[in-house]
C-alpha cells in the first residue's frame, strides 16, 4: 500500500518503444493500493502508459489518485493500460488532459473486473474508456466532461467493441464530443460496437 499523508506526484519519462510503464508496472501476484499520488507526464507511443497491468497482478486500487497530461502519440493507452484479468478499482480520482485511445483506461482481457466510482474524466483526447475487452466494467457517480475523440473516431467518453457487462449508473457526461472527420461513425459520447 502506498498512502502519502499528502498528495505525491509521480513524473513519467518519454519512451518511443513502447509496451512498457512510464511509471507504475505491477508484476505477477500483487495486490496493490494506491491513494493519494498524482500521476503525470508519460509521453510515448502504442501500449506505453503511466501504468501498465499485464503481469499477473491480482488486484490495484487507486483511491484520490489524479492522471494528468499522459501522453501516447499515436495508438493505445496513456495513464492505464489493463491487460491481464486484475480486479481494478478506481475510487474517487480525476484524469484530465491525457491523450490516446483509451486516454484515462484502456481494458484490453476478457477476465477484467474493473468498478470505477466517484471519478471525474476531463479535457482529454481520445476515447477516455476504450474497451477490447473486459468480463464487467461498472461506472458509479463519476463524471465525463468536456472530452474529445481523436478525428474521424467515435465514443469520445467511452468506446467498447467487445463482449462483456458494461453498467453505467448516476453518471453524468457534459459537454463532450467527436472531432468530425471524414470517417466519423455514430456514438459521440458512447459507442458499442460488439
């Protein structure tokens, strides 16, 4: 457990290899808290985010955590990237100012648990939720606000095209938006395409 008694900022480093973390990448078997961290600065490209789950751990939390301008040039990811079948909680952080397919979570195995509540998604590019796959996502009392899907793309606050159970409760989504494109499809706060 890691619990700053004040909110401690953690600064990513640029990698243009990808498939690594800028910060955080939790290995087999860990089950692993995290509250009060300010989480910034990764600059990368495909699979490169601030954290990056694909090695067996078993459970993360992150609690009054903030994601803020993580970067991915070009393909997936920015502050989570979730590839293994973890159960992850989000409680009560915000992410603002990330840009990527996936721009606050990319959730890409179809065993993830993943229960977000009390979260604020801001001012970010690119599909803040992107779902390959996933077993359930549930979204309780959070907030979608003022984000942009990258040109010609869909689902600016949450993009699925996989099977699982996706439960959206006492949510709100205000003011986002599709950059129209040439390609643009439907769904300009939410797509599923299963």
């Amino acid at each position: 457990t890691v619990t700053p008694t004040d909110t401690t900022t953690f600064l990513g480093r640029t990698d243009t290899t990808g498939e690594t973390a800028g910060i955080l990448w939790p290995q087999n078997n860990t089950y692993l808290t995290v509250r009060n961290v300010k989480f910034t600065g990764t600059h990368g490209k495909s699979n490169y985010a601030a954290v990056r789950v694909n090695s067996g751990a078993k459970k993360l939390t992150f609690e009054n955590c903030a994601f803020r301008v993580n970067i991915i040039g070009s393909g997936n990811g920015a502050s989570i990237v979730l590839y293994n079948s973890c159960n992850l909680t989000i409680k009560d952080c915000s992410f603002s100012s990330n840009d990527g397919w996936g721009s606050a979570l990319l959730i890409g195995q179809e065993n993830a648990v993943v229960n977000i509540s009390g979260t604020e998604f801001k001012s970010s590019k690119g599909n803040v939720i992107y779902g390959t796959k996933a077993k359930t996502v549930s979204l309780t009392d959070c907030v979608f606000r003022n984000n942009t899907s990258n040109e010609g793309d869909s689902g600016s606050a949450i993009y699925v095209e996989s099977v699982g159970t996706y439960t959206i409760s006492n949510t709100d989504f205000i003011g986002n938006q599709c950059n129209l494109g040439k390609n643009v499809q439907k769904g300009g706060v939410i797509m599923a395409d299963s």
